[in-house]
C-alpha cells in the first residue's frame, strides 16, 4: 500500500407475526433463466460495469456473531448495485427468516443504501437437504412501485440475502450449489412487484453486486485509538484499490482528501478479492471511499463506488 498526504491541504424493527420453521423440502424446477441488469442511473454511462467482474461473489463463512447478513440496494458510479451490512438480530426465528426480515423491516446502516420491500404480515423459510432455501412471503410485502430493472434487483437482494444468511448460520453445504425458490403466499408462478415472474429456483447473480465496497468499518461506527482500519473486497482480484479520508462535509461544503492511497486486493486464496489498509487520523468524523482507478481532483463522491461516514475516536 502506498498514500499520499497532501502537503498544506488538510486534507423499525418492527415484530409482525410470522411462522418460521426449518424443514425439510424438496421442489424441482429449474435454475432461473436470463441476466437481469442493474438499473442504471439517468445521465449515467454503463461502460465500467461492462468490464465484467471476473470473480463471483463467495457465500458468506460461518460464524459464531449474532448479527445478521443484510443485503441492500444502493446507487453507485454507473447504476444500481447490491451492497451488504451486518445487522444486530434477535428473537426465535431461524437465521434466513431473521434476516429476511430485517431485511424488510429495518432501514440500512448506511443513508446511501434502500430497499423496496415492505414489512410483511407473514414471513416462512425453510431449508432443504439438497441446499434449496424456499421462502414464503405476503404479498404485502411488495407493496412498492417500481421499475422491473429494481424489481429484478429487489427478488435478487432476497435471493443474496437468504443464501447469506444461511451460510454464516452454518445450514447449508457451502460447496455446493444453493438455490432459492420464492412463494407468494404459498404460491408458486407470481409477479414480484408485478413485474418479475417467480416459480423457478434462483442462483445468485453476479452481475448485481457491487464491483466494490467496504465491508468494515460500517456506516456510523468509531474506530479507537486514532487509527482507520478499512476491509472490503473487490471482484476484480490482484487489481489496485484506490481510497480517500476526507472530513465530514461542513455546511455543505466537500473537504479535500485528508489522506489517499491504494492497496492490491488479494489475487488468489481464500482472501480473493479482498484489500485492507489503515490510516492514522487525529480525532474527528470522516467520510471513507474507494475507487477502481486514480480518483484525481474531481468530484470523489461520483466515481467512488462505496463510502461509508465514520467517526475515529481519541
């Protein structure tokens, strides 16, 4: 890792009733067919996304946390992608239902991220020995409007979601493939947000996620001790991942990079994709981004494909 310093320039959860249960069932059917594509905003060109990611995205590994793995959409660079959070979770639900809910219950972490679903009146997962996670969902919990590219977006923000949360609960066979089928009130062949056709099992679609973003730190957490530490990862393994800290906007006002650089994500392994690096920075709340090339002087904010607004205690 390299940086730079410039010389002068300082640089609701809300319980609703719900039947969950783990069991045992199996549906044939087929995997879903086409590529659904990120919407992309007005104004924007799709050419960085055309690079193709030359890594698909991992399923989450097991782990002993309590939070739950909550994917969300989110606008970036050139359209619309899937970004993830950890979330504080409780109750008695499985780990698939307790994070669907959050999921559509709760608002993200980060102020840049949403979600189309709604609260649900009912919510059933279940999963079978041949890694196939069925969901069960009310129908009120489409009650949104929007676009069938962010509808596409949404059924996929499920699909990441539920496989996620089934494998950092440890409850599937992550060697093999996992697959989901999504009921509306227990029926197959319905319109997600009446416009994306169901009844079919679904895979994961790497297309949706976010080419980049940072895993840790969260949006509004505090690093101690006067030290950033950053973890993300990337889908384009071996190539350099390029980072800013700029102070939180003060009246409106964008401040120029406090500290910049670039770190290799890893190339091959069990950490593929990922990057690391950490920054010293005195007290104070920051914003943190990364970029896929040289940023330069331009305006940060739109070409970083994730930030996150974080606070670096004393």
């Amino acid at each position: 890792m390299t940086a730079r310093r410039p010389s002068r320039k300082p640089l609701r959860l809300r319980a609703l009733g719900v039947v969950a249960v783990v069991g045992m069932l199996f549906l044939s059917g087929c995997t879903a067919s086409g590529q659904p594509q990120p919407t992309i905003a007005a104004g924007a060109s799709p050419g960085i996304s055309g690079q193709g990611a030359t890594a698909s995205v991992p399923l989450e590994t097991s782990q002993t946390s309590t939070k739950s793995p909550v994917y969300w959409l989110g606008r970036a660079r050139d359209g619309v992608y899937l970004y993830r959070e950890f979330r504080d979770a409780s109750g008695n639900e499985n780990p698939v239902a307790k994070a669907l809910r959050l999921m559509m219950s709760v608002k993200p972490l980060d102020q840049n991220l949403f979600t189309p679903w709604q609260a649900p009146k009912k919510l059933a997962a279940s999963i079978s020995g041949r890694n196939v996670i069925t969901v069960d969902v009310s129908s009120d919990a489409f009650n949104s409007s929007v676009d069938e590219q962010t509808a596409q977006l949404a059924v996929q923000q499920l699909v990441y979601t539920a496989t996620a949360a089934a494998a950092s609960a440890g409850v599937i066979d992550t060697g093999q493939p996992v697959q989901v089928m999504l009921l509306v009130d227990g029926r197959t062949d319905q319109l997600a947000f009446n416009r994306v056709q169901l009844g079919q099992l679904m895979q994961r679609d790497p297309s949706m996620v976010a080419p980049m973003w940072i895993i840790d730190p969260q949006a509004g957490t505090t690093s101690a001790h006067g030290q950033l530490a950053v973890y993300g990862r990337t889908t384009t393994p071996g190539e350099q991942v390029f980072w800013q800290v700029s102070r939180a906007e003060v009246k409106g006002e964008k401040a120029a990079p406090l500290a910049s650089g670039h770190v290799d994500a890893a190339g091959a392994g069990p950490t593929q994709g990922q990057f690391r690096f950490s920054v010293n920075l005195p007290a104070g709340k920051y914003v943190l981004r990364v970029f896929p090339s040289d940023p330069g002087t331009g305006d940060a904010s739109a070409s970083a494909w994730d930030s996150k607004d974080v606070t670096v205690g004393p």
